[in-house]
C-alpha cells in the first residue's frame, strides 16, 4: 500500500514563549476578524484526535505534528508513527515566528521525510467513521468535490479566498481549464453538478474562474502539486510568507485545492456526504453529529458562543465516543 501521511497542526495558546512573541509582533494593522481570540485557543480535546486516527484510520504511514515548539504533555513522542516537526525545522528563518497559519501549511511539503501524499488536518478536524486510503487518493490523484461558487469579497476571509481566485487567474498554466469534464462527474453529488451547469453561462462570459466552493474538511495533497504552484505563482506565494499574520492582503492554502480542481487533478467525490463543518453552539447537537455517518466532522469555534460551556459539551460528547486510551498517549 502506497505510503500517506497526516499532518496536524497544534498551538498551545497558554504557551508563556508564543504569548510573549505574539504580543511582540501584534501591531495596529493587524486584522482582528481574520486573527480572533478563537483562532488560538484551546479545545482541550487533541487527544481524540488521536484515539480516532487510531481507530478509524490505522493504516496511516506517519503523523507529523507540527508546532511552534510546544507538544502536550500526554502525547508518547515515541511513538514511531509521531514525528514532532518544529516550525523552524521546514519554514525559512526569515519567516519565524510565524501566527499565519497558511504560512506553515503553505510550505508543509518541506517537512523532512513527509510521503509524497499527505493530508492535511487542523486539531478541530476529527475522523468520525472508518475511512480508507481512496477516500483520500483515488488513482494517484486527490479526492476533492468540484463545485464552481463566486466567490465576493463582502468579508476578510472572503477576501482571501477572492485573493486565491485572482492568483489562480493570474497563473499562466496550460493545464487550467474552465471546463474539467470531472466537474460534470455525478460523483460530486446532484447539487454541485447542477451548480456547475448553472454557472457554465458566467464562466463563458467572464472566461475566467470565479471561485469554488470551499470544503473545511481534510485537505490531500501531493508534493508534486505544492511544487507546480510554488513555481507558478511564486510571487503570491512569498507574499503570504511575508505576512506574519493572517491577513487579507495575501493568499490562503485553500489557492492550492483551486488549482488542484482548475488543472483537473483531483478525483471527484460527494464532499457534502463525506464530511461537514458544524460551527460550535447551544443548538448545536454534538452527539447527534458524532452519531452520523459524515466520516469526517469539523467542530468550528467562533466569538459568538459561551466558548466554556461549549468547549465541555462537545468534550464530554467527544469522550463518550473515544473513551478507549490510544497508544498515541503515554
């Protein structure tokens, strides 16, 4: 079986060095929508993640889990599938400290000994049901849906998902094609299909991409891929490295799944069955989700929530689940 590997990004938000150097490079500029409180702080609950790859995807090649230099303290680091990767083991030392996070995903293909195929995780990314290597790669290729969405810049984050639109434009990539017979593929489901053909009148106006549907769920990726763009788009590329913090000014990681779906390397599924992105709050079921057949579950944060009372629901619901000790723990 070919090799794939996870990657997962973890942040220890308590961490008294990342504080300090945070509020050392904080300044005025500084997006406050794209770089809220709930983007750094903790869940108390990584643990599950790991007692559900052990469950649900026990063939996984290796576990790369990468942080500003904190690890928790019940992880076994000797576990010989974890392997810790500090940031300043793969990002430039002219981009360090970094708090953008499309900065280190953006150059996760660096990581020392990462298998040419690898999914990308963040921490409140869990698996909740069996998964196989083809729900990840499927002849070589990434799974993805292929769903065409204009894509407005009405907020910050959408801004940046504009940005990754107007850079895959920008690229000058014979492979590009508006039309990817996949996008027409019934393995996407009914409704990115129709949407698909409903777009197909503006995408033969504008003859330009407009955007696609965005999936926060687990990204696969090739080092292949990562190094076509990182040639092709170098210039974006390096402005993203630049910004130390999100920002809109820059592109996301998401640029790199558009271009996958605009060259047609992907392998089309149903991303609406496969997963979902459930924002975290009181009329939120959390067992009712985990009870599901999505085979992988986003448990989103935001401002608006008793972020406490919400964090120990979703934990308790999450241990109900994953009450059996991984080997991943000491």
């Amino acid at each position: 079986m070919e090799k794939i590997d996870f990657v997962v990004t973890y942040l220890d938000s308590r961490d008294k060095e990342w504080k300090a150097d945070r509020a050392k490079y904080s300044g005025k500029s500084l997006d406050e929508t794209l770089n809220d409180e709930s983007r750094f702080r903790n869940m108390d609950n990584f643990h599950y993640w790991f007692r559900a790859v052990e469950k649900y995807a026990p063939w996984v090649n290796k576990i790369h889990l990468v942080t500003y230099g904190h690890v928790p303290d019940w992880l076994n680091v000797e576990h010989p599938k974890i392997n810790i990767v500090n940031h300043k083991d793969f990002i430039e030392d002219k981009y360090l400290p970094t708090f953008n996070s499309n900065v280190i995903e953006l150059n996760m293909d660096r990581i020392d000994g990462i298998s040419e195929k690898f999914v990308n995780f963040n921490d409140d990314i869990f698996l909740n049901n069996e998964v196989q290597p083809n729900d990840f790669f499927n002849k070589g290729l990434p799974v993805l849906q292929a769903m065409h969405t204009p894509i407005l810049p009405s907020e910050s984050f959408n801004v940046v998902l504009f940005n990754n639109i107007l850079a895959l434009n920008n690229i000058n990539c014979s492979k590009k094609s508006l039309f990817q017979w996949k996008n027409f593929s019934i393995k996407n489901g009914i409704f990115a299909v129709a949407a698909n053909l409903l777009m197909l009148p503006i995408l033969l106006y504008m003859k330009k991409f407009v955007g696609y549907r965005p999936d926060h769920l687990a990204q696969p990726y090739t080092k292949t891929i990562y190094k076509e763009v990182k040639n092709m788009a170098s210039e974006s590329i390096n402005q993203a490295y630049s910004s130390k913090f999100r920002s809109k000014e820059s592109i996301s990681i998401w640029f790199i799944l558009d271009y996958i779906r605009a060259t047609g390397q992907f392998h089309p599924h149903n991303s609406f069955k496969f997963g979902g992105l459930f924002p975290m709050g009181k009329n939120t079921d959390y067992q009712q989700i985990l009870n599901s057949k999505k085979k992988i579950v986003c448990f989103n944060d935001g401002i608006d929530i008793d972020f406490e009372l919400e964090k120990d629901r979703l934990n308790e619901t999450l241990e109900k689940k994953y009450f059996k000790k991984s080997e991943f723990e000491k």
